[in-house]
C-alpha cells in the first residue's frame, strides 16, 4: 500500500513537473510568437542644429532622447526600482507576491483596478499592448514579460522602460524628463531629482510640481524613503533629500514659431534628398545639420510678421537668405503669419517684374559677346507687334547705356536688346535656374511670366552673380547622422555654371549702383550691396532681390489691392535684415575679370577759344576749351575744310591743342568733340572756330 501512495505520488510529482515545464515553453512559444521586437524601438526625438552643433529645434510624435544604461546615475535607477520594483534583480518577470496581493484586493473590489506589475510588466505593456485592463490584457502581459526576461539581460530591460515610460508634458524617457523639469542631461541629475522623476509615472497629472505642488513634493518623498528602507540612502541623506526644493518652471519643449517655415522645408528635404518620410523624421532619432542662423533667422521673422512693416493691410510678405559660399538657406520667412503646414509664399511663385531684367536679358546679352556695360542700347517708345514696353517716367533718352538701363531698371531698352539677342536666349538661362517660362514672349524681359518665380529661387537667381556665375539649388541640410551615428546618404545637390565670372562681376558692378544711385536706393546700408527691385502690375507684387559679400536674398511682399505700394519698401526692408549682420563689408574683385570702371560722364567743350601767332616757320595755332571734369573723356579735334571733318588728334583729358607751321595767310576753321571710350561714342561738338591771322592783332609780327 505505501510502495502504491509512493508511486501514486512520484506520478503526480512528474506529471507537474511535466506540465509545469511544458507550461514554461509553451509561455516562452507564445511570446516568441506575439512578440515584434521593433516594438521595443521607440519613438525618437529628432534633433535640428546649425553649423555650430548649437540646437535650433526638437521635432518629435514624442518627445523622447534615448539614453544608454551606462548614461543613467545608479541613483536613477534605484528610485525607480524601489518605487516600481523592489525586486526587479530577482524575479524572471513576475513577481508572484505581487501578482497575489494584486489579485485579493481586484476580488474584494471586484475589478481589475490593482496593479502589481514588474518593471518588465510594463515595459511589455506600454511597447505591445493597448492600456485596456482585462483578465486577457493581463495574461498577454504576463507571457510577453517571461519572454522579454528570457531574451534580455536585466540591464537592457530597465534601460528600455527608462527610455519609453512617460513623465507628463510631453516628455517621453527620462533624458527628455531631465530637460523639461531640470534643464539638465540625465547624467547630471542629483538623487533628489531622480526621486522625483520616479515619482511621476505613476500619476503625471497628479504628481508634477507644476500641477500641485505639495503632491509632488509627498510623493517625491516617499520614493526617498523607499530608497532609504531598501538600502539605497542612507537616513542622513533621505532627511537631507528631502527638504530640497522642487523645481517651479518647466523648460519648454515647443517650437519657436520663428522656426516654423524653416521647420516644413527642412522636412520636404529630408524627404526628396533622403527619402525619409516626415513620420520617420519625427520619430527616428536623428541629428540633422543644417546653414540657419539663428539671429538672422530671428530679426527676418520678427520684420516679416510686423504688420506696421507693411504699407497696406492684407498684403503679406516673404523671404529667403543664402549664404554666398555655399549656396544653402540661413533663413527663411514663408508668410505674415505662416503656421506649420501653411502656404509658403518664400516657396510659391509670383510675379517678379523688373527683377527679371538682369538675369532673363541683361547677363545672357553680355554672354553673347555682342554687349558689355557701356554698349549703347536704344531707348524709345517701339512696338513689337502690337506690344509696346514704357518706360515708367514715360521719357525716352534715344540712346542709353546698360549700366544707365540697369540702374535706372529702364524698361524700353530692356526689351529692345531682348527683341535683339532672341528670347531663346532667356529661356535658356531661366531652364538653367529651374525656371519654366512658358510660352511667353518679349513681356519675359519685364517679368510678364505665367507662373513667376517664388522668392526661394530669386535668391537662388541673385546668389549666381555673388558666386561668380555659378548656380546652385538651394538647399537647408548640410548633414543628417541616424541614430547609430551613420551619416545618411542623400542626392547631391545640383550646381552648374550659368554665367562667366566676367559677366557676374560687372552685374554686380551695375547692380551696386541701382542701390546706391537707382531705383533700389531706398533705406539705408552701410556695406556693399548690388541689388534690384521690381514690381508687377498694380504694384501687386513688389520686390528686392540682391547680394551683399556674404549673404544673398529675396524678399517678396505683396496682395495689396490699391496700388499704393512702392519696391522701396521692400528694398528698405532687406538693408533693415541684413543691416546688424555684415562682417565683410567690401566686394572683392576675382583676379581673373577685368574691373569696371566708374562711368564716364560727357559735358560740352565750353566755348571754344583759337589763337593764332606768326612764327619763322609758320602760323602756330592754339585751340583751347573747358578742362573736363572726369580726366577719362577724349577730345576729337577735327579740321574743318569745305564741309568736311578731319580728324587731326586725340587729346585724353587735356584742354587745348596746339598746330605749328601753318599757312600764316590762309583761313582755318576747327571744331572740338567730346568722346566717350567707353561707350564708344561722341558727345556734343563745339561751335566752329575760325584762325586767321591780322597784321594788326597783338600776335601779328
């Protein structure tokens, strides 16, 4: 009979031993099988910095930096363990005393209220299930917990709680916590603090000290004296802890709003050149460098959103700045009153008028060989079958410079050397740029476009005259480093040569004097700056667009519906940005183009004087006239004999000329003619003079 009782119960013996070693895999398939590890990923803040490394702005779904184990203070970890584990280090995921006292109290109350749950517990629950409380949810949790303590060191289980539990305020993991209520990375924290960021997960709402004070403050210190009673503190230091201060303001993780603009393009090309999606960006812990200058970002902001900047109400405005070396954005303003995911005017097209003279007419003309600055261009009222381009002041010269066409954005001589050179020419450089130009015609030369072009690429435009003829695509990401510390691979970004440096050079020459002396004169700059305005019809739409040694730019403003603004006010505006934030002052002439010289300015001859002396060998006559102003100009001295001229010299900058052994008795008539080398061209004669000789003059002898 016992030999029967001793069978009877080493068969019951093995048979639980059985079930209960079939149970423990069958819990371990089970959750082999529900468990996706790239749920235990989470969410990563991404980080924006400029040049420097100095961060500009969070982007994130949660706002989340992971830490490594070895980053975490031990004092850390133990708060949190003391609090929502004491015996984390020796449980394989349940902790049974737990589990059973959890369970008596759901029975009185019957419900499912209690906790209970290990640090593993709710890591499984907070990565792989939903926050319902049932006796299903439960046992999921359960069997995941077993899985992640069979697959993961204890070490590696904490970390992943650490970095995935939520702390109130948008604050995700403990480094994000750090920041928000310590300002502060999580390796710099004192007990007192980790205390207090243990205290939190249980309750956010309830237990921030910037929702109730004296809540946070009981709470932080029960978790104090759980460190204390489980070896973690000692008492001196439990009572020192707790008297400590609570912090009283939170570190905002919002955006600046001056960074919104800036923020939706930078996203656009993490996407284009990256291939990354916008949910991947907000969620996949990167580091991404880019070109923004934080206090130029901020005073364009700060103008472009100030409504006394604008001359009448509902019109909006735009603008973009790129750094000359490298062709990237340093700040970008897409409206008055841009919000994230708004429309972006600094990225929409609109009309550019006059801006497009330089680059649609003026440079391709000078490419051509045909034309340089001083080349004379026709200036009156012409039609070209039907169209007929006015000046603005509705006065025509005849005959005008480019450089006198540039700066005084001329509209007559613009089209008339467009008409010349072909509008394929245009049309070429603005494919160049990027830019579609329809089928538009002769109109291209003042800007009359379908489409127009977004200030983005007018400063992409301007910055081709400031880099030597070279294009560049704008661009805001210099680099973009994952969360493994791999740099990413992305296109590169386009640059070709659209213009020789030569031509870049003498635009910029002619475009400084359109802000200095010329329609973009308005406002005040103390540097080096070549520029130009423009404005569509109506005044609809009024521009600068420009560069200085350092910065280019365009700054758009428009939507005014009576007609009263003026492209001062924009020109105004971009010296008002860009005023504080020069450091070189003085464009720097390339060593391989020739300089452009200061214009010259013809005056008349004056009276012209003649003097004429009997000599031994001859009459000897002097001409003598006006000293001129600018040393530059020429003097044509012409004979004049039956009608006819007869160039006798050249004299550069002189006043008079001289002719030995001359017929003292016979009659000489001369005339005087200024020239301009530069263009190439006469200005307006001298009277003629006649020479002959009286024996009773002073010189007859």
């Amino acid at each position: 009979m016992w030999g029967r009782r001793i069978a009877y119960t080493i068969i019951v013996l093995l048979s639980t031993a059985i079930l209960a070693v079939t149970g423990y895999l069958g819990i371990i398939l089970f959750g082999t099988y529900t468990l996706d590890e790239t749920e235990l990923i989470p969410a990563e803040t991404t980080t924006v910095v400029d040049q420097e490394g100095n961060e500009l702005v969070r982007l994130f779904e949660e706002n989340r930096e992971t830490v490594s184990i070895e980053e975490i203070p031990e004092h850390v970890q133990h708060a949190f363990i003391a609090v929502e584990d004491q015996r984390f280090f020796e449980h394989t995921g349940l902790d049974f005393r737990s589990i059973g006292r959890a369970l008596y109290r759901d029975i009185v109350t019957r419900s499912a209220a209690e906790g209970g749950s290990t640090i593993t517990q709710q890591l499984a629950k907070n990565a792989f299930l939903s926050p319902e409380k049932s006796l299903l949810r439960k046992t999921e949790e359960a069997l995941i917990a077993l899985n992640l303590e069979h697959r993961y060191e204890k070490e590696e289980i904490l970390e992943m709680y650490l970095n995935r539990i939520y702390f109130g305020h948008g604050a995700h993991g403990v480094q994000a916590a750090s920041r928000l209520y310590f300002d502060k990375s999580i390796d710099e924290l004192e007990p007192h603090e980790g205390a207090l960021l243990a205290a939190l997960p249980k309750g956010p709402a309830l237990y921030s000290p910037f929702a109730d004070m004296d809540q946070a403050r009981e709470r932080r210190n029960l978790v104090l004296g759980l460190m204390h009673r489980q070896d973690y503190l000692t008492a001196e230091e439990t009572v020192s802890m707790q008297s400590r201060t609570l912090p009283e303001e939170q570190h905002s993780i919002a955006s600046d709003p001056a960074y919104d603009t800036f923020v939706d393009m930078l996203l656009r090309e993490m996407e284009t050149r990256y291939g990354i999606s916008e949910e991947g960006v907000l969620t996949g812990g990167y580091t991404i460098t880019t070109s923004l200058d934080a206090d130029l970002q901020a005073d364009l902001y700060e103008r472009l959103t100030d409504d006394d900047r604008y001359p009448e109400q509902g019109m909006q405005g735009a603008g973009v700045l790129l750094d000359n070396e490298t062709g990237a954005v340093t700040a970008v303003q897409g409206g008055k009153e841009y919000t994230r995911k708004g429309f972006n005017y600094a990225a929409s097209a609109q009309q550019p008028g006059s801006l497009m003279k330089p680059p649609a007419v003026y440079a391709p003309a000078m490419e051509s060989g045909d034309y340089e600055p001083y080349s004379l261009l026709t200036d009156e009222l012409l039609s070209y079958d039907g169209y007929e381009p006015r000046n603005f002041s509705d006065t025509y010269s005849g005959e005008v410079t480019m450089y006198e066409a540039v700066k005084d954005s001329l509209n007559a001589p613009a089209v008339w050397l467009l008409n010349e050179i072909g509008i394929e020419q245009a049309r070429q450089v603005l494919a160049d740029f990027n830019i579609e130009s329809g089928d538009e015609g002769l109109s291209i030369a003042l800007g009359g476009m379908q489409e127009g072009i977004s200030p983005l690429q007018a400063a992409a435009v301007y910055r081709s005259f400031a880099d030597g003829g070279m294009y560049t695509e704008p661009y805001l990401i210099t680099n973009a480093v994952g969360r493994d510390g791999e740099d990413l691979e992305g296109e590169q970004v386009e640059e070709k040569r659209v213009f020789s440096e030569q031509t870049a050079w003498y635009m910029t020459r002619m475009l400084e004097a359109a802000v200095t002396d010329g329609t973009a004169s308005a406002g005040d700059y103390s540097g080096d700056l070549a520029g130009k305005t423009g404005t569509s019809q109506n005044a609809r739409d009024i521009w600068f667009a420009g560069w200085t040694p350092e910065l280019s730019g365009a700054l758009w403003m428009g939507g005014g519906s009576n007609g009263e603004s003026s492209s001062g006010t924009a020109a105004s505006l971009f010296k008002e940005v860009i005023g504080e934030h020069a450091v070189e002052t003085a464009f720097e002439k390339p060593d391989n183009v020739t300089e452009l010289d200061e214009p010259i300015q013809l005056a008349g001859t004056g009276p012209l004087e003649v003097d004429m002396r009997a000599g031994f060998l001859g009459a000897e006559i002097e001409l003598s006239w006006q000293e001129p102003e600018d040393d530059r100009v020429v003097f044509h001295v012409y004979r004049i004999e039956d009608g006819e001229r007869e160039l006798l010299e050249e004299i550069e900058g002189g006043s008079s000329y001289t002719l030995s052994r001359q017929n003292l008795f016979s009659s000489h008539a001369f005339q005087v003619v200024p020239y301009n080398p530069q263009t190439r061209s006469e200005g307006e004669a001298s009277d003629i003079v006649e020479a002959s000789w009286n024996i009773f003059s002073r010189n007859g002898s």
